[in-house]
C-alpha cells in the first residue's frame, strides 16, 4: 500500500511505478532498475521514504543485467497480464 507501491525486495525499491492525473490526461510508467548505478542514491532520500533503499536485477542476482535483456520477457508479460497488444512507435502504420 502507498507509499510503498512499486517492486521491493526487502527494504529496497526495485521498481518504482507511478500515475499523474492532470489537464484531463493521465499519465503512467515504471522504472525497472535492471543495471542501474546505485551509488547516486546515496545522495537522496529515494522516493522521499526515509530508511529504505535502492536495488537493481544486477545487484540482486550477483550479475550484470542489461536492458536489453529484461525488455523483450518484460513486455511478453506485460501483454498477457493486461491482455494487449503493444505496438512499437517505430512500427509501420
């Protein structure tokens, strides 16, 4: 529940996921944290939640996790799960 939405493993944020609703139009997205530099947290209270931390796929299975990767199995899922067909901006027509 809020403010804890997103992915977690533990204490630490794997996947932030958010909605803005403004001007009639909404608004929706995730970041998957896959190969993320996670040094640069140190620096800020990751999404303003006191205590908690950061992680990534890299980090938590002791191996580098490209992008390139994650992408294809996480948008497979994602058409099941919601039940779409997505379509690439760069797909004719």
């Amino acid at each position: 529940p809020p403010p804890f939405t997103g992915v977690w493993m533990g204490d630490s944020k794997l996947c932030a996921i958010g909605v803005h609703c403004g001007n009639h139009i909404t608004s929706h997205g995730l970041a998957l944290n896959c190969c993320t530099d996670l040094t640069w947290f140190d620096h800020i209270v990751p999404c303003g939640l006191e205590g908690k931390g950061v992680t990534s796929l890299s980090h938590e299975l002791g191996q580098h996790v490209a992008v390139n990767h994650v992408l294809e199995p996480f948008l497979h899922s994602f058409q099941e799960v919601f039940d779409c067909t997505l379509v690439s901006s760069e797909d004719p027509g």
